[in-house]
C-alpha cells in the first residue's frame, strides 16, 4: 500500500482507519512520526501490514517499539518514505531517494 493524503483526511488517518495497518500505526506513534506524515507533502509512505510485520523474527516488533530503539525504527520507516505523489501508474518513471 502507497500512502497519500485522501481528500480531507490525512496519511495517518488513513491507515489507522485500515485493520491491517495496526502494527504500523503504532510504530509511527513509537517513532513520534505521527506530526511528520501528516506535515504537507506530497510523499508517498509505502505501508507494510500487520501480515509484513508477522513475517518478521520473533520479538523483532516489539524490540523496535521500545523507547530505547526510537532511533532505529525511525530510521527504518523513513526509508519507506519518498518524496513526490508516486502512483502504480507511473512506476517506471520513479526516480527518488529515501526522506532519511
């Protein structure tokens, strides 16, 4: 899932509108990334869902949402943010960097 504003709801309101997006909804809050991907863009945040987050090693979750490992997850979600609104449509133009 690529994530853009939506009319007038904002990148964060839509996921957390979606229940498969509650693991990342709450790293986003863990990461205080919340005030940045509502901030004006445009950028797009590839969203992984709870089922991507399950994929992943035992405890790795849960380690990454503590207080203490801030740092580390901000670092991984922004990697999945890029400047500029980019669509499936246009996938073989993209050119970008991560917002790191």
């Amino acid at each position: 899932m690529c994530l853009h504003s939506s009319g007038s709801k904002n990148r964060v309101a839509v996921a957390a509108g979606s229940p498969d997006h509650t693991t990342l909804i709450a790293a986003i809050k863990a990461a205080g990334l919340v005030q940045a991907l509502e901030g004006k863009g445009p950028f797009t945040f590839f969203c992984a869902t709870n089922a991507a987050f399950n994929k992943l090693p035992e405890g790795t979750v849960a380690e990454l949402l503590k207080p203490e490992n801030k740092a580390m997850l901000t670092k991984i979600l922004t990697y999945h943010l890029v400047p500029g609104k980019l669509t499936a449509k246009g996938y073989k133009k993209w050119s970008w960097r991560c917002l790191k």
